[in-house]
C-alpha cells in the first residue's frame, strides 16, 4: 500500500516512546524503501494547532488510510472525559431530583 507523500494517515499501532496511540493521524513525509524489510515511512504528527511534536520512522504496515471514524486518542481522552463527566451530572441530578421529590412529598403532609 504506498501511499504519496504529504498525505493522512492513521497509525495502526501505539508508539508510546513518542506518546502516541492507535489512531492518531500523521503525515507522510517521506517513503523509506526497505532494503531487507518491508518498506516504510517517515511521519510527522502536529498538534491541534499545527506544531510538530514528533517526527517519526514506520513499516508501512504500521499505518493505514484515515477513515471517517479515525479518532486521535487525544479526542478520545476528552470525549471519554465528557461521558464520565456527563454521568456524573446524571446521578447528581437524580439525586437532586429524589431530594425535591422528598421534600415535596415531607410539605404535603
């Protein structure tokens, strides 16, 4: 699967020297033929802002093209910390609600 330079691509593996995940989207810079092995790539990942944080060499098997549902694991720590945020709201809510509830009730009688 060679793929052209400057061109998206999702990574299929963690590389946790360099702080990435599965699915985080880099950017071909360079296609390094492999002599013995397979061949690969050089990657540069940037930020959310466009700064370069890691520049880095793959086998090719290592990357895949990014699809629709690619989510870098940045994105996926946030969203993951929304939900558990969101459930939390949940249950003080509800417990909210049950307070209400029973001090409504209490005033009734």
């Amino acid at each position: 699967m060679k793929t052209d330079l400057f061109k998206r691509v999702a990574l299929r593996i963690d590389i946790p020297e360099h702080g990435l995940r599965k699915g985080d989207v880099a950017t071909i810079v360079e296609h390094l033929p492999g002599k013995v092995r397979e061949d690969g790539y050089a990657l540069e990942v940037f930020n959310a802002v466009g700064e370069t944080i890691a520049v880095i060499t793959v086998p090719e098997s290592a990357v895949e093209p990014p699809t629709a549902d690619t989510i870098p694991s940045a994105a996926k720590k946030t969203i993951s910390f929304f939900s558990m945020s969101i459930a939390r709201m949940k249950s003080g809510l509800a417990e909210s609600f049950r307070d209400l509830i029973a001090k409504l009730e209490g005033q009734k009688r």
